[in-house]
C-alpha cells in the first residue's frame, strides 16, 4: 500500500533533495487533520534544543506527549516543592505550534519520588500525596492539557489482578478509582486515560485491563479511554485481534488511542527489516484508523536519535543499532513514515 509513495518520495529525493521532496508532499499532520485525527510524539525539552527536531515535531504532528518530564519522579522531587519548568516549556511549544497535549502519567509505579518511596506513610498520608500531586498537575494545566494518562500500568503482566507496586501497598486496590476522581475534580473536562502496555491484541493482560476498566465504569468511575501504548518486536502486530480488542473497549463507551508507538528489532537496520517495520506500522495505523473508536495514533518519540530503546539501562533490550520510529538520526523520513503517508492520504481521499 504505502510503495507508490515511498518509491515517489525516493525519486524526489534523489533529484532535488530531502528538503524540497517533504515540500512538494503534505506532511502527516495536515492529512490527519483533514479528517480530525491525532497523530502525535512524545518529546523531552532538550530534544526541543535540536532545530531540526522542533521544526519536524512541529510540521509531522499535532498530538505532542511528555516523554518523561510531567511523571512524578520528575516534578515533586522534594514533598511539596514543584518544577513545572519542563512541563511548561512543551506545553508552550504545543501552544505556539497548535497542538494537542497528552499529558502522561500522574500515577505510575516506575516514577516515584524517592522520597516517597523510602518513607514511612500511612493509606491516609499517601492517599494525600497522591491528591496533592495530581491537583498540582491538573489544576495548572487546565484548559491547556487536554487529555492525562492518569494512572499506567497496573494490571499485571498476567492479566490477573494488579500489578504489585508501591501504590497498591500503600493505599490498596482502590488506588487507580481514587487517583481518576482526583484528577476529574481537578479539571471536569479533562479527558481521562488508562494506559497500558502489551493489552494492544487479545491477550490474557488485555483481558485484565478490560475487566478493570468495566468495573471502574460500572461504578461510575470517569474514565473516558485507554491508550494502547503500541511498543512492537518487529512483525509481531495481529492486526485482527487488535481490531477485535479495540472493538470491545469502544463498546464500553471509551475512546482508543494508539499512544507509545515503535517497532525495534535486533542488529543493524537493512531493507528487509526497514520493509517490514513499515508493514507494522501499515497495519496498526489502518487499524486504528478502520475503528470509530480510535482517535490517535501517537509514536513514541521523532527521531531514532533519541528513542528509549538505545538505553543503557533497560535490562530487557540492548541493541545500540534499533531504529524503530519514523525518521531516522538526521531527521531523514523512513519507509514506515512514507507507510502512514500513503495510508493517510488514501483514507482522506476515499
């Protein structure tokens, strides 16, 4: 589907450069604004520093999303002191370049404040801190943050039950109802998101983030989505049974967003994994964009300059070669971006 424009954009490239090929072609932002969808990336501050970044975040998308920098761990390093300082200046940049911003996490257990952590608090004392810091969030950008991930990743990776983390032992279960309340005072017209990894097809952890969101629901919790964070080993998207899964959150009366997309792969990147990588990110698009209940599709950072899977300290991944987003270290779009491209501009014109 997506060759006819890659081969094109190949030709132009050759003939008259990068930069004069990505003028004569609209961008993914203004194909997926003709038809009032989000397609987004997250981004830290300093990557912002990188004109070439800026200007590719700016002109590719309309959903921007805190890599890093709103979580916790980032924010309220000291009880009660706030540095609003990194979130405000991606905020500002969403403002000035008319995006929309995703705001990700207020409850997480992978960043929390050490001091939190270490300490000794009661279930009251915690459920405290929890409120403190998701007003704190919610209440500054409101208006201006339309759409939180308020808690991530807390079903277990079975699928059964919770996950055990720092929050359920301090609060207990009913963490995840109290932390959307929270938010949902905060700011009532805030969109509030449940995100997840590894519940994208159906799988018994994508069981287990439906049946929470159906309690949740059921007792009238507002929740309004959940994001499907979309991280892939190469050629492993099932297409139908995301479709199937996206079909039954969406009969629950949520919203489905693609919100952590990437594909990685060992060793170094050639034409046939490069290829391949486009096909899954063909198929996940087409999915989401086939459902009434799929409103973004965001990719987990711009460049493969910056992307989380060249960290050192991952411990599941090592591979210092990945390149699983849509343009490449300097910037140059990849085939997976010519994928979307050729998708989006055929679902515009159909």
């Amino acid at each position: 589907m997506f060759r006819t424009i890659w081969i094109l954009a190949i030709a132009l490239l050759l003939g008259a450069g990068l930069s004069a090929a990505q003028d004569e072609q609209p961008s993914l932002r203004e194909l997926a604004e003709s038809r009032d969808f989000y397609i987004g990336a997250a981004v830290w501050t300093n990557h912002l520093d990188v004109p070439e970044h800026a200007e590719t975040l700016a002109r590719e998308f309309n959903m921007l999303t805190p890599e890093h920098e709103a979580k916790h761990c980032m924010v309220e390093r000291q009880r009660g002191q706030y540095d609003f300082e990194a979130t405000d200046r991606l905020v500002e940049f969403a403002e000035e370049h008319d995006m929309v911003v995703h705001g990700h996490t207020l409850v997480w257990h992978q960043c929390m404040p050490q001091w939190l952590v270490s300490g000794d608090f009661t279930r009251d004392e915690a459920i405290e801190i929890m409120r403190d810091f998701i007003f704190a969030m919610v209440e500054r950008y409101k208006g201006r943050i339309a759409i939180w991930d308020v808690v991530n990743e807390a079903v277990a990776d079975s699928g059964r039950g919770l996950r055990r983390t720092p929050w359920l032992e301090l609060i207990g279960e009913d963490y995840i109802e109290l932390a959307f309340r929270f938010a949902h005072e905060a700011d009532p017209d805030a969109l509030l998101f449940y995100n997840d990894y590894g519940a994208e097809a159906m799988t018994g952890k994508a069981n287990g983030v439906y049946e929470l969101l159906s309690d949740l629901l059921e007792r009238g919790v507002p929740v309004h989505g959940v994001g499907l964070q979309g991280h892939f080993t190469l050629g492993s998207v099932n297409a139908g049974s995301i479709a199937q899964n996206i079909q039954r959150l969406g009969e629950l009366g949520l919203q489905v967003q693609i919100t952590e997309m990437d594909v990685r792969f060992n060793g170094e990147p050639n034409d046939n994994i490069l290829h391949q990588q486009a096909t899954d990110y063909e198929r996940m698009m087409e999915v989401c964009l086939e459902s009434e209940y799929c409103t973004a599709f965001v990719v987990w950072g711009v460049s493969d300059r910056f992307t989380w899977l060249r960290g050192s300290n991952l411990g599941f991944f090592e591979n210092p070669d990945v390149a699983p987003l849509l343009f490449d270290d300097d910037y140059n779009p990849k085939p997976a971006y010519f994928a979307l491209l050729d998708l989006l501009a055929e679902e515009t014109q159909g």
